[in-house]
C-alpha cells in the first residue's frame, strides 16, 4: 500500500528552467510533508518542508505547494541548476507516527546546460 | 558538529547469514530511525528507538530488529538473511524530544550485499 506516491520516475530539464516535481498522498493523517534530495553513496539530505496548515512555502529557489483537498504536492525549483541533479523524495509524517516518515519512490531530476 | 555516522559502509553476506549494523547519531540527538531503501521501493521504515526504546516499527518481519544504547548509539540486526534483503540502509538521528516532528539527518547508509 503505497501511501506517498511519485508517479513520475524521472524528469528532464534545461538550466534556467522551472522544475516541477509532483507527489500524491492518501492518508489524511499526514500533517507534515518533506522533500529530501538524495546523491548517489550519500545519505538523503533535507531540502524543505511544509505543514498541513499551511499551501505554500518558500526558501529560496525552492517552493512547496500543498493542496490538502487533492491530497497533491509539488516542489518547484526556479531557476534549475546542474546542481540539483539527483533523485528527491517527497515523504510525509503522521500526527501518530512520531519520527516515522513514508517516503515516495523518488523522481530522477537532470537538469542539462 | 560531526553528522550521522553508519559502520560499515559497504557489507556482502551470504544466505542464512546475520549481520549488524551500527549508527551513531548527532551528539545529544536521542532518537535514532531506520530505513531500508531498494531499487523501485523508495525508502521504507524499519523502526524508530529512543533513549533505548523503540517507540515505532514498520512492516517487516520479527528477522529485522533494533536496540539503542544509553549513549543513543544504535544497531540494527538482520538474521537468517535472505537475497531480497540486499539494500542500502539508511539510519536519521534527530532530537525528538517531544511528539512534534524534528528535522532528522540522516547517515550515508550502510550497503548490504546478500549472495
């Protein structure tokens, strides 16, 4: 039973570009929701986060949105870099579960020059 | 501040073997999860200790099991292991102190190899 869901496997994009990284959940017991961004041989690495209560939140290039109705995130990164090539998880939290986080497949991001 | 460190790095076992491994969190970081990540799975919860308690576990069978020392130290121990086992896994330390969520770093993960 997958409960966070990232449907698409990988995404391609050119520098200076808008990414748009897209995660589906299905418990409405999720409160918090994250996104990690992962390099290969290294542990994942928190990017940012956002409450239940809130729809949006900002830190720097990246953006996260929450529609609670359509149990649907995304994270937006503006402008894409070489750099953030690597795999992102989006993963989300339980009000009951503690430090337990359900994490999505991952979404493969190149961004080329 | 030194991170989360994970021992060893890099594991091959065979069949019906058992292994532990071990992670050490953030100096006064007193909760300790595991996570077990293969290819197409993403990463699934082992199970979650503090201050030597396991206050949450995942769906994985009784072969996977945990403890956590008094200096937030801790092991995860995999008997009688099987080919599917073979996975990186991933241990978060954070401070937890409370029911509210804390930012949780996680190590470079320990590579398990089962032939």
């Amino acid at each position: 039973d997958q409960q966070v869901k990232q449907n698409s496997p990988s995404l391609s994009v050119q520098e200076g570009r808008i990414s748009i990284l897209n995660c589906d959940y299905t418990n409405s017991m999720f409160d918090y929701f994250l996104w990690y961004k992962k390099y290969p041989a290294e542990g994942p690495t928190f990017l940012i986060s956002i409450s239940s209560i809130k729809d949006k939140n900002e830190d720097g290039r990246f953006t996260v949105f929450l529609n609670k109705s359509a149990k649907h995130l995304s994270l937006h990164i503006v402008p894409s870099q070489p750099g953030d090539s690597a795999v992102y998880f989006c993963a989300a939290r339980s009000n009951t579960g503690f430090q337990k986080l359900v994490f999505g497949t991952g979404t493969r991001l190149l961004v080329s020059p | 501040k030194a991170g989360v460190t994970q021992t060893p790095r890099y594991l091959i076992k065979t069949r019906g073997q058992q292994v532990t491994l071990s992670c050490s969190p953030i100096s006064g970081h007193r909760s300790v999860s595991w996570y077990q990540q293969t290819p197409g799975q993403g990463l699934q919860f082992l199970f979650e200790y503090f201050s030597e308690t396991q206050r949450n576990k995942g769906n994985f069978p009784g072969r996977f099991s945990g403890r956590q020392f008094s200096n937030s130290r801790s092991e995860m121990n995999v008997s009688t292991l099987e080919l599917g086992d073979s996975a990186l896994y991933l241990c978060a330390s954070s401070l937890a102190a409370g029911t509210s969520y804390n930012e949780q770093f996680f190590g470079p993960g320990t590579r398990l190899t089962v032939l």
